[in-house]
C-alpha cells in the first residue's frame, strides 16, 4: 500500500510554489490540487512525490532562479518538507 504523506505549508510559501516553472509532473499536480484552509495549504502526496518537490525547490533555492522575495519563502518551505527522521 501507498503511504499518503501531508505537509501543511503557509499561503506565502504555496505561492512562490506556484510560480515555479519546470516543476516535476507529479510535484506540479501535487501543488496545484492543494486544499486551502484558514491557515495555508495541505499539500498531499507519496514520499516519491515530495522528493521531486525537494529537488525542484533545493534547485531554484540554490541557484537563485527566482527572486529574493520568494526565495525567503522556499528557503523555510525547505525546512518544512524535510523528511521526518525516526528516533531509535
């Protein structure tokens, strides 16, 4: 079975998300099917999913592809869609 994964990310990061271009197929439809709630977005999708998303932000992060303003917002977006490490 296919684990479903959920981050809830705030309205400011879901729209510097939006202006990326060239995300991968399956981060973009991620993305744009999005639920909107008070507090942000709940953005859905398998481990897979969101590793594309992770290479595609860490990509225009790291090569300042977009401007400084959105980048303030990838940089914590980063942060967030980190994987979360099991304790032994």
């Amino acid at each position: 079975m296919i684990e479903i994964e959920e981050v809830l990310i705030t309205k400011s990061q879901y729209n510097a998300l939006n202006e990326i271009r060239g995300l991968h197929q399956d981060a973009f439809h991620m993305v744009v099917g999005a639920k909107e709630y008070s507090n942000g977005y709940v953005l859905k999708g398998t481990a897979q999913t969101f590793d594309h998303l992770r290479a595609d932000v860490s990509d225009e992060v790291y090569h300042e592809l977009s401007p400084k303003s959105r980048l303030k917002h990838l940089r914590t977006l980063m942060s967030r869609l980190e994987p979360e490490v099991d304790d032994f």
